[in-house]
C-alpha cells in the first residue's frame, strides 16, 4: 500500500501532461482548445448526470450504482435543532468510531438541504474524530459516510478543511480496494462520483486501472461502468490495454443496449482515447443510425464527438447514411446537439448540405439561444466547408450582428477567445465587421486571452491570419492591429517550411509532390532557378507557393533580387510589374472536399487573397501530384490553359 502511495504523486503529474494536451481537433482549429469554464463544467455535470441516470434506471446495475433519490438515511429518531447543536458542540475525543458514525449520520441528515457547509470551523472537531476513527470503521459504516457527504454543501472541493478529509477518505479507499471484490470496488467508485470527486480522487482511477487491466473478467455492465468512471475521472493510463478492452467490447457487443453504448463513447472520447478498432467504430455507426429515435440530445452528441474524433476515411459512407438520418433529429434536440451535428464531417471534409442547411437555418431562427461558443462552431463548420447555406436571414449577418450586440458583452469577457477564433472565420469568408475586430486585437484583449508577454510562441495562427487579412483585404481598417514587429515574428514562426531539398530527412507525401512540382517547373524553365521563388507571400497560410513572372512577349522574368533575398511576405503589397505574376500552389489532401472536387474554405481564402496581391493562382491537386506518367505533359497543359506557353 506505502508503495502504491508514493506513486500517486508521480502518477498525477503524468496524467496532467498526458491528458493536459490539445485533442486532435485543437491541433488544426484552436476552437477545440476549450478551458475548464463553469459553462463547460455544467455542460459536463449534464451529460455524467444523463449517463449515471441510464444506471439507474437499469436493474442490472442495482448492486453497484446508487440511486441519489431513493437514497435513505436511517437514524434512531428526527433530532430536533437542540439536539442538533448539542451533537455538533459535544467533546468528539472520546467518542468511538461506532458512536461517531451514528452521530455524523444524525448530524448529516438534519444538515441536509439547508447548505450547511461541512468546512466550518464548528465542525473541527467531528471531522477530527471522523479522520481519526477512519481505519477503525467498518467498510460498511465507511460507505454509510461516503453516503452522507452530499447532504452537505462540499462545492469547494480544495477548501484545506474538507480537502483534509476527503483526502483521508481516498487514502483509506486505497487502502482497502485490493481485498474488495469488483462489484464492492464499484460501488465505492460510485460514492465518489455523488461526491462529485470522481476528477480529484487518487482511488477513482486506481479502480479504473484496476478494472481496465483485466477486462477479460469484467461483465458487460462491469465494463459500462468502468468506462463511466474514466469519463468522469478523465484517466486512462496510456499503458493500459486499450486494444483488450475494445475486443471485450466488440464481444459483448450485442448484449449493450443503445444507451449503454453512449456511456461507452463518452468514455472514449473524454479520456482522449481513439478507437482503434474499426469494426467496433462501423457497429457503433449501424446502431445509432437503427436506433437514432431512442436516443436523446445528450447521447446523441456523446455519439457524434467519437465519430468525429475516430472516423476514417473507410468509415465515410456510414458517416453520410448517418448525416441523412440526422435531418429529421435537428429540430427535435437541443441546439448545442446541433452544433455536434454540424461539426461531424470537419474532421473528414465530408460536406452534407440539405444537414447543413437546416441545422445553420434552426440556429438563424433561435440565435440569441446560442452561446458564443455554438455560433463560434457552426461558423467554422461553415467555413471549412466553404458553404453558405443561404438562410433568411443570412446567418453570417445574424452572427456579426450577436458580436456587436451589448448583450453579449459578458460572453465576449468570459469566452475571449471564441469571439476572436469568430471572427477570424468570418475573415476567411470574407466578412469583416471591423468595429469587432478592432475589439478584439486591442493589445488588452489580446493580454487577457495570451497573457501579458505576447510572443510567436502563445499568439496562434488564427490571430495571425485574421491580422494579415484584415491588412489584405481591408485597405480602409484603421482600428488595433498586431504591432508590426510581432507580426513579422509570428509571420517568421508560422512560416518556416521551404521544401525545395530531397536531401530532407523523412520527407512526407506532401513535401515530396511539392519538389516533384518544383523540379519539373525548374526543367520547363531551362533550369533557370532565377525564374522560379519559393516563398511565404501568405505567411498565415500553412503552404509556401512557388512564384515566378511571364513579361508581355511570353518569356519568364528574373525575379528581382529584393524579392528574391525573402521568404516570408510582411508587407502584403502587390509584386512588381514586370509582366502577369503567377502563384503555384500544391494543394494537400484536405484542401479538396471529401467525396467532390470543391476546395474548402482555406483554400478558397488563399486563392482570393492571392488574387487581391496581384498574383494568378495556378492549383495542383494531390490527385495530379501523384500522376507518375506524363506530369510533364499534364503541367504543360495546366500552363497552357493560363496561357502561358513554352517553345
């Protein structure tokens, strides 16, 4: 056990690292970056609450779950408030541990209801002798306790007072667990989510691990369970055996009703777990698609995040069955649901737009029902997918209206950055309400969401990219920008990545297709690298270009050496005129849309952009990028159909 303890320090340390990072999304939309806000924390106490309710309600889970409605405290008589003040008053040293439990159950059960706070300094003294009567309990007079401590106002869990006890309280758990049998251990575990202590309990997750590292003797609601407790505790050890209990989970496939299968999902997804086993992935999809009308809008968007979190590109066809069977829920669930809703093809570019529509038309209709943070969302989804879906009214103009409204001016101090990240994928689709953006790149409001040393490193390529636009398409702004020298750095930080040399070690596809482009322009230019440029003329956008002039005789120029001697584009001012300037840009897989040849909003952004400075965007798709027969025959076409020809 002493060894078991000296560990949980390390351990802790691990997981805050391990499940401290960005998840997949935040990586690409810093939108999915959120912070622990009290809305989010609501948010989760509804779905743990809606997932517990589901264990509750089913008799199989009887011996391990417990019922916070039916709960009943048994003492020997109601005490009045005389004896109430008599109990809490009394000399605690001596009583036994016996004594002490009938007396905090007495205690507790008048407490109950009327927010007595269990940290008062009256209550020293029976939380004392509560501590020191600990290893004298029984496990049944332990788990009567535990059962007590809800009746009480507990919400702040760190208060020193309460801390100490409840840390006593999960040292004795600990302790004890290992003599326990699964379904006690359970039951425990339990007590500890009414608590509402699942998160900070050392015992939590070391039940979860123990349950997880066997899963072969777990029942299916054993198993239910488990994955419950990791959602609320948000621990999985990354050495646990994932592959195993996703194979229990395959096999007990059948025997999970739908419900059972979004606490499952929810657990996946809030420890950051993918799935790795695509059949399961594929069953999941058939299920809630068969059972799509038993499933209410918290299951339903518990659901949706896996998918988006897992899917691959195998799974697009179950995604798009899905989506067609979404249309007819987006009316019928809660609008937050329909935000998931629309969020479930970003990962794979999969557009649907009769869904889009509807869900984009429903948030039109009852928009000042949306947070900041939904409308921040539908607005990416949007713009990833480069789609307006024409609702009356236009809900980009409904969006920049709720921005410039006062009654969002509390969101906009509590949710900064939603507001920001807003705005910014409005600037990709060309709307710029420059009165907001002023607001939002005041140097304040930049130090209120980055801190008081902005640098490259803390201020994200969202920011950036909403700066530059506004400095490319807006020639009359003249509200707060970045300050020029942190915009040249951040400008440096994001774009550092020239791959014109194969000599690079472990080049990707992407940078590969880009030499291969490079090297055959380079031929048809008689080997002139003078002609060609490889550089950042977008710095905000995450590929280089490759430039180069045709003169009014249709010969190439030499690129001038200032324009050479530089990489990176600060000034967003139109090249010199030479001739008619052309940008190459080697498009990337995610660039086009699944299952069509549209590009998606960024790509449409930098092509416009482009456009803006002067410069003829000629496009390579990953598809022509991979022709190995006749690339130079296909670049000589794509050439010509810009008009630019060679002898």
């Amino acid at each position: 056990m002493n060894r078991t303890l000296s560990r949980l320090a390390f351990v802790g340390r691990a997981f805050v690292n391990n499940h401290g990072r960005q998840n997949a999304f935040a990586q690409v939309w810093p939108a999915f970056a959120s912070s622990f806000s009290p809305e989010l924390r609501t948010h989760m106490n509804v779905e743990n609450h809606n997932a517990h309710s589901v264990m509750v309600n089913d008799p199989g889970y009887r011996a391990t779950v417990v019922n916070p409605a039916a709960r009943a405290v048994n003492w020997p008589t109601a005490i009045t408030p005389q004896q109430f003040h008599a109990l809490i008053g009394q000399d605690f040293s001596i009583r036994t541990a016996d004594k002490v439990c009938n007396d905090f159950t007495a205690i507790s059960s008048y407490a109950g209801g009327r927010d007595y706070r269990l940290a008062d300094s009256v209550y020293d003294g029976l939380r004392d002798r509560l501590v020191a009567v600990l290893p004298q309990m029984t496990d049944e007079q332990l788990l009567s306790v535990l059962a007590l401590i809800p009746l009480w106002d507990t919400k702040d869990a760190k208060d020193p007072a309460y801390h100490r006890l409840w840390s006593e309280f999960d040292r004795q758990c600990i302790e004890r667990h290992r003599r326990w049998t699964l379904n006690k251990l359970l039951l425990f575990m339990d007590h500890w989510y009414l608590m509402k202590l699942s998160r900070l309990s050392n015992f939590v997750w070391m039940g979860v691990r123990k349950l997880a590292r066997k899963p072969s003797r777990l029942t299916p609601k054993q198993l239910v369970q488990m994955m419950f407790y990791a959602n609320t505790s948000r621990k999985f050890l990354p050495t646990l055996p994932m592959y195993d209990i996703e194979q229990e989970i395959c096999s007990y496939y059948n025997d999970f009703n739908i419900k059972e299968l979004g606490i499952v999902s929810l657990g996946f997804f809030k420890t950051q777990t993918p799935i790795r086993n695509q059949q399961l992935v594929k069953n999941l999809y058939n299920s809630v698609i068969k059972d799509i009308v038993n499933i209410n809008s918290i299951e339903l968007a518990a659901f949706l995040k896996i998918f988006r979190y897992c899917s691959k590109h195998q799974h697009a066809d179950f995604m798009y069955k899905l989506m067609d069977v979404l249309i007819n829920k987006v009316d019928e669930v809660k609008l937050v649901c329909c935000v998931h809703m629309a969020l479930l093809g970003t990962n794979l570019l999969i557009k649907h737009e009769d869904l889009l529509k509807k869900i984009s038309q429903r948030i039109v209709d009852e928009i000042s029902l949306a947070r900041i943070k939904d409308l921040e969302r539908i607005t990416l989804a949007l713009t990833m997918f480069n789609y307006n879906p024409q609702t009356t009214p236009c809900i980009f103009k409904m969006v920049v209206n709720e921005l410039q409204s006062d009654t969002r001016n509390i969101e906009f101090e509590e949710h900064t950055r939603c507001y920001i990240y807003t705005l910014s994928y409005l600037a990709v689709n060309n709307i710029y309400p420059k009165d907001c953006i002023s607001k939002a790149l005041k140097i304040e409001t930049l130090h209120k969401c980055f801190g008081k040393r902005l640098s490259r490193f803390n201020i994200s390529r969202d920011i950036v990219s909403l700066n530059n636009s506004v400095l490319i398409e807006c020639p009359d702004y003249s509200g707060s920008l970045l300050p020029d020298t942190l915009k040249e750095s951040c400008n440096e930080h994001l774009a550092w990545h020239i791959p014109t040399s194969s000599t690079m070690a472990k080049l990707g596809t992407n940078d590969m297709n880009f030499i291969k482009l490079y090297m055959e322009l380079l031929s048809l230019f008689k080997n002139e690298s003078s002609y060609l440029h490889v550089c950042y003329p977008l710095p905000h956008h995450p590929k280089s270009d490759i430039l180069f002039c045709i003169n009014t005789n249709g010969k190439p120029v030499a690129i001038p050496e200032t324009m050479k001697n530089r990489t990176i584009f600060n000034d967003f001012q139109k090249p010199p005129e030479l001739g008619k300037w052309f940008a190459v840009m080697a498009l990337v897989r995610n660039s086009v849309l699944y299952y069509s040849n549209e590009y998606n909003g960024l790509t449409s952004c930098k092509i416009r952009q482009l456009k803006k400075l002067g410069y003829e965007p000629i496009l390579f798709t990953v598809k022509e990028l991979g022709t190995e027969r006749d690339f130079t025959t296909l670049l000589s076409d794509k050439l010509k159909s810009h008009g630019i020809t060679f002898n």
